[in-house]
C-alpha cells in the first residue's frame, strides 16, 4: 500500500530558515536566484519578482500559484527547482548575512 503525499503548510520557525538563505545559480540554464526571508516565510526572488514559499517538510518548499518545488540539499548548499517536466541544480553563490 502506498501513502498519499499531502501537501498541508507545515509551521517552521524562522531561525530554522537562516540555513537556506543565500544566492543560488546554475550555469545552463542560466539562473540566479536569491532566498531570503520576512518572518518565518522563505521568500525567493528570480528575474525581477519575488514570491514567498510554503515549508512542507524537512528541505522541502512549494509555490503553488507557479506549480513549482524546491528541495534544499547538502545542508542549504544545493537547490533543486521542480517544475512539470524538468529539474534545475543550483548552487549557493553566497549566503546572505542576518542583521542582528
């Protein structure tokens, strides 16, 4: 018998973020992305806009107005970006400092 994944919000504390913060990029495609937070909500910015990202597990996020999934790996210094049919591998460029 196999489980059904679900895909309800699950809470994350906002120090709990710090790890995934930083500027991810692949060089083919070409794609940068910058992980940042407000509260305990990831936010990612790409090509100009900014959208916010539900926790739904361990390394594991969605936006679900664009259909797509993110899974940090390698302790935040890998992102894998999912969509339909294809997986992009970023690394992290550089983390972004928390003011105090």
């Amino acid at each position: 018998m196999h489980k059904v994944q679900t895909f309800d919000q699950i809470v994350i504390k906002s120090e709990e973020l710090n790890q995934y913060l930083g500027i991810y990029e692949s060089q083919q495609p070409p794609i940068t992305i910058r992980c940042t937070k407000e509260n305990a909500t990831l936010m990612l910015e790409t090509r100009g806009k900014k959208f916010p990202l539900e926790y739904y597990g361990k390394d594991l996020f969605r936006n679900a107005d664009f259909g797509f999934f993110f899974e940090f790996r390698d302790g935040g210094r890998q992102l894998l970006v999912k969509e339909t049919d294809q997986v992009y591998w970023l690394r992290r460029k550089d983390y972004i400092q928390i003011a105090r």
